[in-house]
C-alpha cells in the first residue's frame, strides 16, 4: 500500500478526524478510534479509509473492502491498455459481468483492477485466438458467469451478516472484534476459487452427459427434451406477512435446502428458485415425478390454521430450448400453467409425460383451458411414484 500525506508513526484522532472517518462526539468515539488504529496497523492508509468512508461509510465491516478487491483501481483508459481490447469492447464485457462503481474507484470510474482487466482479456481471446465463438456468445457467457458468481456472492455475504455480524451486533459487541472477524473470512477467498476447479469440471461433465440423454437428433443444438417441472407454495404469501425477518429466512433456508436436496436425489436438476417457487429439469419422467413428489411432501395438509402452506404443482414433458442454464418454449410454459391449475397437494401432469413415464401411477384429470393454449390440454394427476 503506497503511504499518503498522512502517514507516520503515529497518527492522531485530530487526522482521522480531519480524514472524515472519526467523530469525538459520536457514542461510539472510543470503539472507532480502537479499530482506526487497528486498520493502520495492518497497513491501510488513511486515504484508503476515507476513500471507503465515501462510498457506503467506514465502518467493521468495510475494514476490509480494500482486502476484498485489492487495488488500485485502474481508469477506463488505463484498463483498456492492460487488456488489450477497445474502450467499447470493455464497456461491454464490465455491463455484461455487471460491474459498478466501488466506494473507492476513481471518481466517474468503474475502477478495474489489473487482475480484472487480464479476466476481460482472456475473455475475449476465447473467441479472437480460437475463432470457436462469437462476440456475442462470449457476452452471453460473461453474463451467465456474472449473475452466476453474483448469487455466490450475495449468498456467503448472507451468511456473514446473519451468522456473524448480526449475534454480534445484538450482543452490542464493538467495532474491532467484528472487523477482525472479517478479515478472517476474507482470508477464505484466497485459492477459494481454484479448489472448485475439481467440482467445475465434474458438473460440466455431468452437463454433457445431461445433454447426450437430452439431445433429439445429431444435428439440433438448441432444442432438446427434457421433463421440467414448478413446484410453489399454496398461501406462502399470508404466512410469509406473519413471520418476523428472522423466521421468514429459516424458512426460506430450509425450503430451498429441502428443494435442492430432494431434485439432486431424484436424478434431477433445480434450474432456479423464484420466491417459494422451484423450477427443475429431468432427462426422464419418472426423476421428474419423483423430484416433484419429494418436494411435495413434509408440508402441513390438514388445511387448517393461518401457519399452513401446501404445495402444488406440474410437470409437462417435450421439446424445448436450452440457453444460458435455462429453458424455453411452450412445454416450460405448459409445466408453469399446469401448476397454476392444481389445487394444493395436487401434481398435474402431461399425457406426454405420463405415457413417458414407467415407474409411476397416474390418474385422469380432465381437460384444462389454459392461457396460451388454444386447445384444451388433457392432463392426469400423479397417485404414486416407484423406487428407483
């Protein structure tokens, strides 16, 4: 870290003060100073501080912003040198990743690292030195990474603040603790992501294996046939109004465990979660019934009571487009609008993937006018689903 005006051997609250990051008349005055001095310890510079002081406020925990992404954050022009590519194409690559402003970029900046800019420029060296891919795939691929590894982020900063900071907080513990805290769950990421290599490499695989089961005919690409199906909660939306924060959270953790849980163990695939709805794919009809039905069960049935919710869902089997991790076209559509028309505890099912599947017991359920559907669509209902 290169030293600033403010730096020596001792810096005064009269500094820290003047930096905008202390205040003598704040109740909290000696717990700040104890962690300023323990910043400078470890080697931030004031205007490091005060340039995290600019952004959401300095506080325990944006200590260590700066170990985070660890600087310095380079201009536009500056990253553009580095990675070789043309201001345009940057611009694009930092959307599509979707990058913004730190608390201590460079005022009107983005602010890349150099790390970052040499990601962008492999990147795009992917389509330019092999010419596999175009400009436009690779931007479709920066965008699946981005939300991808945004969710990962956004999930074990979740379980900080609710497993670490907030008993912290409530305890009324002060500001240097909780800091500490932090730089040693920041120390984590260090090689975090090459020990996920291994398991990258063992989902692609299993991606390829999905999609030789999945594939129609050898030459179509985009379309393959799946099973998919939706699983939501009947009166999630009353019960959720009458949960405090906390229960609304153990809730969703448990359900969104239990939903990956049961779809892995079924042989099949959660594809995505949307509120207290789970959306999952299948290569066979039988994994999708049985992922359906392990996520249906467990739930109160007796209907009574203003802490119920039951479960209900569908599942349509066909053709349908693949793209980034999702899936397309009016099967998926079909599966949702099947969902919408089960009563709770109800699992409605297509004819094409009740005749596609051997393992299970279905029952007629009339025919369904549905939106988008011209025609009424037959449908059965599952009774019961063999072992595998």
């Amino acid at each position: 870290m290169s030293p600033g005006p403010y730096d020596r051997c001792v810096l005064t609250p009269d500094d820290f003060e003047a930096a905008g990051v202390y205040d003598p008349a704040s109740p909290n005055a000696s717990s700040r100073l104890e962690l300023l001095n323990w910043l400078v310890e470890q080697g931030f510079t004031i205007e490091q501080m005060a340039a995290t002081r600019r952004g959401q406020g300095l506080d325990a925990l944006s200590g260590g912003d700066i170990l985070i992404v660890p600087g310095p954050l380079r201009t536009r022009a500056e990253a553009v040198e580095r990675s070789g590519l043309s201001p345009d194409r940057l611009d694009a690559y930092a959307t599509a990743f979707g990058l913004t402003p730190l608390g201590f970029s460079p005022p009107g900046e983005i602010g890349i690292t150099d790390a970052e800019a040499d990601v962008f420029a492999s990147m795009g060296a992917i389509g330019d030195a092999t010419g596999l891919f175009s400009e436009a795939e690779v931007l479709s691929l920066l965008r699946v990474l981005g939300s991808s590894l945004g969710r990962i982020a956004d999930t074990a900063l979740s379980l900080f603040l609710t497993d670490v900071e907030s008993p912290h907080r409530q305890s009324g513990g002060a500001e240097l603790p909780l800091t500490k805290k932090v730089f040693e769950a920041v120390s984590l990421l260090d090689g975090f992501m090459p020990t996920l290599d291994p398991m990258f490499r063992r989902l692609l695989l299993q991606a390829i294996e999905r999609t030789r089961r999945a594939t129609i005919g050898p030459v179509e690409r985009l379309q393959y046939r799946y099973a998919v199906g939706f699983v939501d909660l009947v009166g999630f939306t009353a019960i959720s109004g009458l949960m405090s924060s906390t229960e609304l959270s153990s809730f969703l953790r448990d359900f969104e465990g239990r939903a990956y849980d049961a779809v892995n163990t079924a042989g099949a695939r959660v594809v995505k979660l949307i509120g207290d709805e789970v959306m999952f794919v299948a290569t066979n009809a039988d994994a999708a019934c049985r992922a359906a039905e392990a996520l249906m069960s467990g739930f109160d049935s007796d209907g009574e009571g203003s802490g119920v919710v039951l479960p209900r869902g569908g599942i349509a089997f066909g053709e349908m487009l693949v793209r980034g991790g999702d899936y397309y076209g009016s099967v998926v559509n079909l599966a949702a609008r099947l969902t919408d028309q089960a009563v709770p505890g109800e699992l409605l099912v297509t004819e094409e993937l009740a005749d596609a599947a051997t393992r299970c017991t279905f029952e007629p359920a009339g025919r369904r006018v549905m939106k988008g559907f011209a025609e009424p669509v037959p449908v059965r209902s599952l009774v019961s689903t063999a072992p595998n």
